[in-house]
C-alpha cells in the first residue's frame, strides 16, 4: 500500500473517531425530534395532586414521616421478599459519600488527565514533528504480525472507542450533553449509551484477556529497555536504539493495558453483574476505580494512537497489511529484525504490484 493511500487512512480514521464521538451523543436529538409531548405531565400532575393532598392535611409541627426516614437512614435491616445481600436495607448511607466523590472529585478532576495527555501530543508534534525513518526505503518487507493478531487488535480498539464514548457520555452527560440536547436528547441517549456500554463490555473483557494472555511472554522487561528510554524512545536525535519485538514504550502500554485496564475489565464485570452477591459498598468501589481507571485508559490511549499513526512513518502499516518496511525495522526493532530477516521479501510480491516509476517511498 502506498504512502499516500496510508495518510488518507489515518485521516479517515482519525476523522471517523471525531465524528463518532461528536455525533453519537447527537442521536438524542432524534427521539426529541420524533417523541410525542403530552400536553399536560402526567408525573408532575400526579405530584401535584399528592401534594395538594399533604398541603391540606397541613404540615404543623414534625413532619409525621420524619421518623421513619430517619430510621431507614440508620441501615438497620427490615424484612423484605426480595433476596441478595442487604436486600431489606432501604437506604445505605455509603451512597451519599459515593455519590460527592463520583461527581465531586472524579468528575470534575479527571478531564484534566485527558486534556493534558492532549497538550502534551500537541507540544510533541510541534517540536519534534513526525517521527520518519533514516534511511529511503529499499523496497523491502518483513512479516510483523499474523492475520489473527491484527484483526483482534482492531476489534479491541473498535470496541475500546465505543466503550469510551459511551462511558464519557455517561460520566460527564449531566454537565456537558444535558444543556446541549436537553433533558429528554440526553435521557434518550443514554439509554442507548447505558446498553451499549452493559452489553459490549463483556465481550470486550474477553478480547483484551486474549490479547494480554498472546502477547506477555514478548513484553517481559529487559536491559534493553533501560536503554530505550535513554535514547528518549528514539526521539533523540544521534542516540541509537535497540529493542526487540516490543520496545519498551510498547511494553509500558502493554503492562498499563494488563493492569490498569484489566483493573476496568474487572470493575465492569463487577458493575454488569451486581447480582453475584457483591454488596452496594462493593459495587460504588467499583463504580469509583471503574472511572477513574478508565480515564486513564483513554488519556494514555491518545498517546499510543498517536505514535502508532501519524507520530511515526511506517508504524500503521505492520497494523494494517502485516508487513513492515526493513528500514522501520531496522531501525525500531533492529534485534527482532536479525530473527525474521530470512522472511524478507520484496514488497511488490507482498502487496501486489510494482510503484510506479519515480514514486516516492518516502511520506511527505
């Protein structure tokens, strides 16, 4: 594939997650446009009349409920036929304090993460711009990964961009999309973003275990790493690099995605599934690491989809075609290169057809 062709596949992908992350939430707007208003509330109607009825009962002294309330408050078991754990607790006082901490400090802090990991690709594309390889490429590919590694990888990462604007949706909703599609738009689309997000995640949890379970035993940590990050990840000019299969930027990603993540895979589960006798204490834990965890995620995401498209020259395309040129792997993998070079091959053969005359193999 050419580089050309490359550039406008990153740019179509790029803008298709743009696109996506803006117009989904949009979909509100499609229930509001078609759902029919009634002319008079009938909730409201109804507390209203209840509390025409209590007005005229008149409300002297201690309200007669108080009490009763204030004893539901205490978390003091009662008698209920439903089963599970604290199923006759009315009321868990826990629920408050979970409810200040989700949209107190995990609300209104984390964005933060993520805008930062924004700033911080954008100072690095301004001053170190894209990183290219060294050398004119020679017309030759190695194989770098099987048909079965590629598809898995572009199934987690679909459903990873589901996942996190369906999850964004809900985490900041109330504050960014409701004064945007007002309350119904936002009530219609987080239902559809509330299944999604229920229903994709378990599948999701399954891929990412596949993934950590094929690809731990090339991202273990060696010495070589140690100097990878001394040479600054290659973006140092005149230090040399030498890694493996995996570098050992890959290998942080991937020791991230293994605990990090596989801390919101657990969480998830933990929330799809809050009949497995997990108490309500159980599953607000779970709720606030759940967010948090995933926050993350996504920040050092943006960081990984940079570096693996447009940051560097001839990264997408091993994630794309399953080969790469010699020169990419020479020069970011030179000790995996010494083990495959004996599968290098043109890479007419390869990709079906020779460039044209006076193309460039070089991106622009």
């Amino acid at each position: 594939m050419r580089q050309g062709t490359h550039r406008r596949a990153i740019l179509w992908s790029l803008a298709f997650i743009v696109a996506a992350a803006i117009l989904l939430p949009m979909s509100g707007y499609v229930y509001v446009a078609f759902a029919q208003q009634e002319a008079d509330n009938p909730t409201a109607a109804v507390a209203e009349r209840g509390g025409a009825a209590l007005g005229a009962q008149g409300w002297q002294g201690d309200n007669p409920r108080a009490e009763s309330w204030r004893q539901a408050r205490q978390g003091n078991a009662g008698v209920t036929t439903v089963g599970g754990p604290e199923a006759g607790v009315l009321i868990q006082n826990g629920g408050e304090n979970w409810r200040q901490v989700r949209n107190g400090p995990v609300a209104g802090l984390t964005p933060w993460l993520m805008a930062i990991a924004l700033v911080g690709i954008a100072l690095v594309w301004v001053i170190s711009g894209r990183h290219r390889l060294h050398e004119p490429r020679s017309g030759y590919v190695v194989p770098r990964w099987k048909l079965w590694e590629r598809v898995l990888h572009w199934v987690v990462a679909t459903l990873f961009i589901i996942l996190a604007i369906t999850g964004l949706s809900l985490l900041f909703g109330r504050a960014v999309l409701i004064p945007v599609l007002g309350p119904e738009g936002f009530a219609a689309w987080a239902t559809v973003a509330m299944n999604l997000h229920n229903y994709i995640g378990p599948f999701f949890t399954l891929c990412v275990a596949v993934m950590v379970l094929a690809w731990v035993w090339f991202n273990i940590p060696s010495r070589e790493d140690w100097g990878w990050f001394k040479a600054g990840g290659g973006f140092l000019k005149g230090r040399t690099l030498h890694a493996g299969r995996f570098n050992g930027g890959e290998k942080v990603w991937f020791w991230f995605v293994a605990l990090v993540g596989g801390a919101v895979c657990v969480t998830g589960v933990i929330l799809d599934f809050p009949n497995l006798e997990q108490t309500r204490s159980t599953m607000q834990t779970a709720n606030i690491i759940h967010a948090v965890a995933a926050i993350a995620w996504i920040s050092l995401f943006f960081g990984h989809a940079y570096i693996g498209t447009v940051g560097t020259e001839g990264a997408l395309e091993g994630m794309t075609t399953g080969y790469v040129s010699r020169e990419w792997a020479t020069q970011h993998h030179d000790r995996w290169y010494e083990q495959v070079k004996d599968r290098e091959q043109p890479e007419s053969a390869v990709r079906g057809g020779e460039r044209r005359h006076g193309e460039s193999d070089t991106a622009t």
